[in-house]
C-alpha cells in the first residue's frame, strides 16, 4: 500500500516536497538530499 509524505528541509524546516512510497517494503523513514528553494541550496530533505 502507497502512502502520500511529505518531505522537511532539515535547516530551515519548510515542507517542500511531496512524495509516496509503500509502507510494507521501507517502513523506516526516507532521508534524501533535494533542492531546497529558501535556502538556495541542496539540503537533507526527511520524511514527516
């Protein structure tokens, strides 16, 4: 089963992204680096 998440910028805490991924397969959380629009820069972006 796909879940809808949202991704958090790590430094300045904004949700910029928004994504899915199945529960069953990757139960943990997902931690990715992204682009982030604020900071002007690539940032750990982690599931919320």
């Amino acid at each position: 089963m796909r879940v809808k998440i949202n991704l958090k910028c790590q430094e300045c805490g904004s949700k910029n992204y928004l994504t899915s991924k199945n529960k069953q397969t990757h139960p943990e959380k997902i931690q990715v680096l992204k682009y982030c629009p604020k900071e002007r820069k690539v940032t750990l972006h982690v599931e919320t």
